[in-house]
C-alpha cells in the first residue's frame, strides 16, 4: 500500500471540503482542539452508529450507557488519576517550546573508536532511525572529524542522565544546553463545581469514559438483569491537557471514545475473551472501511503493560506520517472494581443467580479513539485514478459512514420537469432516513466529481427517460463507466439499504 496523500494534504482537503476545521480559527486557532464541519459531523456521526449497531443492538448481552463528563473528584481519586494521571515533559529555556519527555528520543553520536562526536535528538516520529542517522553524518561534518560513526542506540528523554541533559540538542533549537530534567505533568483538566472556587470545588473533566462505567456497574447489573458475561457501552467526549498535540486529530485535547467494559467470571479465560473482543473490532474496522494492510497488532509487555492490566493489545494503523495506535483491548482485572469498592465503601460485586458464590467481575476493555478512526478511514480512502482520461482525486469511503449517500441531480436545470421529478425523489429519502444531497449547478461532470471528492458512493440522474419510463440511471463511485440497471425512485430506497448494510 502505497499512500497517494500525506498528512498535510489530509488536513487541506478537510478544510476544503468541510471534514475539520481548526477551532476558533478566527482567533488564530486553539492547539489541540478540532471543530468537526458539515461533513465531518456526518462522518463521524456514522461511524459511531455503525459501532453502535454492531456492539450494542448487535449483541444481546451489551447495553448502553451515557454517563458524565464531570463527576465527584473521588472518583478520580479513586482510580488513580489524580495522583498518577501524568506524563514525562521536559521544558526547553530557549524556545520556551515543552516535549512530552518518553516521545523526545535521542542518540549519542561515536566513532568506532569511541571518540564521542556528540549528540542528536528528534521528537518521534516514523521514520526517527533516518532522521538521527542524517542528524549524525551533518553532527560529524560540522565537527571535522573522520571515521565511521557507531551505530546509534536511540533513547527516550527519560533514560538520559544528569551528565547528559545539558549536551542533547532541543528539537526546537537544534542546539545543546536548553533542556533539562523531565517532571511529570498531570494531564487532567481542573474545573470548579459551584460558586465559591476554592479547593473543596475542585472537579475535573473526565480523562476517559471507563470510569462512569464502573461506578454504574451495580446500577446497571440490576436495571439490565444481565448474567456475566456482559458488557457495557459508551460514547463520550473525554480530555486530557497533552502537553505536545500533534498529527493533526491523533494526538487532541478533547476527544472521543467509544468504550465497552465487558464483566467476565474471575474464572473465565480472559486470554480468549481478549483475543475474541480483539478480532471483533478488527472486522469492524473493516466495516467502516479501514485498509486491512495497514492494520496490525503491538502486545504490550514489561514496563508498556499497565500497572493494573493483565494484558494488552493494541490494533495499530499506518497512517501516513507513520505507525501508531488506533485502538486498544485490555485485561483489566479486577482493578477498577476493587479501587471503587475500597474508596466508596459500597462493595461493587456480582452474584450469580441461584447460587451463594459471590465475585467482583473482571473486565475486559475494547477502547477506540473516534478521532482516530476517524483519521483512519479518510487515509484509507483518499484515491487517485483516471476516468475516460482525466485525472480524479475521490474518497473511497464504505456507504455505510460516508457522509452523503446518494447525489440526485436532474439533466438539466432549466427543465421545470426534472427538477421536480429529482427534488421529489430527494424528498422521498431524506423521509425515510438518507442523507441525499439535490444538486443541478454545473455540468453533469462537475457535479459527479464533487461527490466523488467527499466520498458520496452513488449519484443518480434524472433525465427525460425519466419522463418516460419512471426510471432514474444509478452511477457508482468506484466505477464510474459501469453501467447499472436503470431503477424505479420507489427500489432505490431498497438499493442504498442494502449497500449500507454492516
């Protein structure tokens, strides 16, 4: 697979065709914060129906849940946050600029015969072994000296010492003497609950859904009637004050999650349910479009694996400025529960129907960053070809999330009878749940590349066979010279159900 668009042409064309917007643009823009436009709205709004339908209504032992984003700062106590909720970051005097310290990498640049040239230093990135190899040829240049360099063992920021602070290059400045110790920086965002502002006010927005989850848990095992194994459901905003976002929707300050705590027996395999939950959001990427060949799997181990998981996998993405997380499925263990349980007093167990034995579940949680999929599914669509040879550029989105599914466009629009027959039928969808956009401004032509630029999967003309027959002629945006069967206004309804089937 080989990407026909980078980053930067990413972020032009959702600006362009109204995907993403830069918050408060007006004003300059706000780092980390994305306002989501008339397209993107729709997008988004899709892909999260699509996972709704699949792992809620999908499912006869998931339900929903829609919990708040600010809720008692015992909660959060409780789980953890307050207290280890932090990244590494370091600062740089110069440039004033702040790096998450775990993601500023660098090397210590020697000859073979250990003559120290000095050091290089990158933030992370795809490819970070090209970039401090070429940052360590123009070091030993500018240095004057001869011989082969060493092969560099790259670090994190974190693993650097005392003795070595003052000599690595800030990426800001390029130039040593302007970083030091990294300190750790909690990610949470304060707010004050009422009126007076004081210490006994202070809340915090949530950092992730999980958490109204499990203080909900008693609530909705009673409500619900489920037996273990069962699960629940959750889309949410969630905000963490990163300390360097980047890559565009990846790495934001307010974000989305679409999250399932699914409760097993302590007893049960959470190997196997793991793997399960794992292969489930794997077809589900598929489903909403995400290029196969640019998924894969990272198991966490050591010192990656959580404090409280059992086990980790993630399901990585290539997206165009390289590989990186788009989702991750954990064993929780009885960690959550257990830490509610103690700070609350209120004993968070399960008993099984018509036995004595009672338990506190263990969890295992599949959570996706909507922002992310969403990144993911606009890389893996944007494609290039040629029709009748001219060039086209179109989004290859699945029917299922693109944002407008069907063009209706009359031949012609100064013939009153088309446009009434094409504004009818464009009527007749939207009743019964489409989002079809009428268009008859500019050629035929025009109008059909500007859905194929915003990914719409079908167009259909209306035209004076029309007129005549009733029917309409359906075209479809990955083969735009294959000629369907001319359809009645009345089966296309049928047609575009059946396209977006999941």
């Amino acid at each position: 697979f080989k990407y026909n668009i980078d980053l930067d042409g990413l972020v032009s064309l959702s600006k362009r065709r109204g995907f993403v917007f830069q918050s408060s643009e007006v004003y300059g823009g706000y780092s980390g914060f994305f306002d989501y436009g008339p397209l993107g709205v729709e997008l988004k709004n899709n892909l999260k129906k699509v996972w709704w339908r699949r792992m809620v209504h999908g499912k006869d032992n998931v339900v929903g849940l829609d919990s708040a984003i600010v809720s008692n700062p015992a909660v959060h106590r409780a789980s953890g946050h307050v207290d280890n909720f932090s990244d590494p970051m370091v600062d740089c005097t110069e440039s004033k600029k702040r790096f998450r310290a775990d993601q500023l990498l660098f090397a210590r640049v020697e000859l073979e015969d250990g003559t120290l040239v000095g050091y290089v230093s990158e933030v992370e990135c795809g490819d970070i072994d090209k970039v401090l190899k070429k940052q360590a040829k123009k070091l030993k240049k500018e240095a004057g000296i001869e011989g082969e360099i060493k092969p560099l063992e790259i670090k994190e920021y974190t693993e650097a010492t005392e003795e070595e602070y003052p000599q690595i290059p800030s990426p800001a400045t390029g130039k040593p003497g302007s970083l030091g110790a990294p300190r750790s920086f909690n990610l949470m965002f304060e707010t004050q609950v009422g009126p007076y502002g004081d210490a006994a006010s202070t809340s915090y927005l949530r950092p992730e859904t999980a958490q109204g989850i499990f203080v909900n848990f008693k609530n909705v095992a009673q409500v619900s009637r489920m037996k273990i194994p069962f699960g629940v459901a959750q889309i949410g905003k969630a905000f963490r004050n990163e300390i360097t976002p980047r890559q565009f929707i990846f790495r934001s300050r307010e974000f989305e999650q679409m999250e399932i705590e699914y409760f097993i027996d302590p007893e049960a395999d959470y190997e196997a349910e793991l793997e399960a939950w794992l292969m489930e959001m794997w077809n589900f990427l598929k489903a909403v479009g995400c290029d196969e060949r640019l998924l894969g799997r990272e198991v966490h181990v050591g010192d990656k694996l959580a404090h409280y998981a059992r086990a980790c996998t993630d399901i990585t993405f290539r997206y165009p400025f390289g590989t990186s997380e788009l989702l991750g499925v954990a064993a929780r263990g009885e960690y959550d529960l257990q830490q509610h349980t103690k700070a609350s007093g209120e004993t968070l167990d399960y008993q099984v129907p018509g036995e004595k034995r009672r338990f506190v579940p263990h969890v295992i949680e599949p959570s996706l960053g909507v922002d992310r999929l969403f990144l993911a599914v606009m890389s893996s669509a944007y494609a290039e070809d040629e029709v009748s040879g001219e060039k086209r550029s179109f989004l290859k989105l699945a029917p299922c999330v693109a944002p407008i599914t069907l063009g209706i466009f009359p031949l012609l629009k100064n013939k009153p009878d088309l446009v009434e027959k094409a504004k009818d039928l464009a009527a007749m969808l939207r009743r019964k749940g489409f989002n079809v956009l009428y268009d008859e401004a500019g050629s035929i032509g025009k109008r059909y590349r500007r859905m194929d630029e915003v990914g719409t999967p079908f167009c259909c003309c209306i035209d004076f066979d029309t007129l005549e027959d009733g029917t309409v002629t359906i075209r479809d945006r990955d083969d735009p010279l294959k000629e369907l069967p001319r359809m009645k206004p009345e089966d296309i309804a049928t047609f575009l159900s059946e396209a977006c089937e999941v």
